[in-house]
C-alpha cells in the first residue's frame, strides 16, 4: 500500500500576489508531529494563540500557483474563504488521509461525496 502525503487543492478566490498574478491551484502535505510541535515556539503563536493556523499552513503548504516560496506573509494575504478552505482541507487530509468527505443531501436525505480539493475550481 502506498501512503499518499501530498495534496492538491484549488482555492476557492485566490492569492494576489504583487504583481497583481492570481495563484489559485497548490498543494498541501500531511503535517509531521514536528510541525504541530514547532510552531508552538514560533513567538507570533505565543504572542497571539490565533496565529497558530497561519505558521501551520505555511509549513504544509508546499506550492501554490508559480510562487517560488510559501510563507506566513503569503497565508496572511489570503482572502478569507480561501484560508477556510486550507484550514478544513487540512483538517481532512490530516484525519482521514484523504480529499473526499461524506455529506447529506438536505433534499432527499441521501449521502453523498465530494472531492474537497476541487470545491474551489471554477
């Protein structure tokens, strides 16, 4: 069996970069216990608890769009659908292992599922 670590995902609005360059399609890794251990000292996350989830994702995000490095600046600009989608994909991928979650449909009851990591495409 194949382990699988890495992720693709399309943001639902997207990151605007300086030059005015939309970047929507990345990819996110599983994270390490290392990761969820190291951020604890990164001193934004002490100072203000809520900026856990930005110093997170900017580990395990490992692409997005031709941008050459992903970093805490990148996760701070992102509109705010978009960093709700990368905190649920993240919750998935990390829990289960995979991009697909069960929903009920609210008109006939029935389950069905969804590929999370194109909720985002267009």
């Amino acid at each position: 069996m194949n382990l699988k670590t890495e992720f693709e995902f399309e943001l639902p609005m997207g990151y605007v970069d300086k030059e005015g360059t939309l970047h929507k399609h990345g990819t996110m890794r599983l994270a390490t216990a290392m990761d969820e251990i190291t951020i604890l000292n990164d001193m934004r996350v002490q100072t203000n608890e809520a900026y856990i989830v930005i110093v997170l994702l900017a580990r395990v995000i490992t692409s997005l769009g031709s941008l050459k490095a992903i970093n805490t600046n990148v996760i701070e600009n992102l509109f705010a659908a978009d960093l709700t989608f990368l905190q649920e994909f993240y919750q998935q991928i990390n829990e289960s292992g995979h991009t697909r979650r069960e929903y009920i449909c609210p008109h006939c009851q029935k389950p069905f599922e969804l590929e999370l990591s194109t909720l985002g495409g267009e």
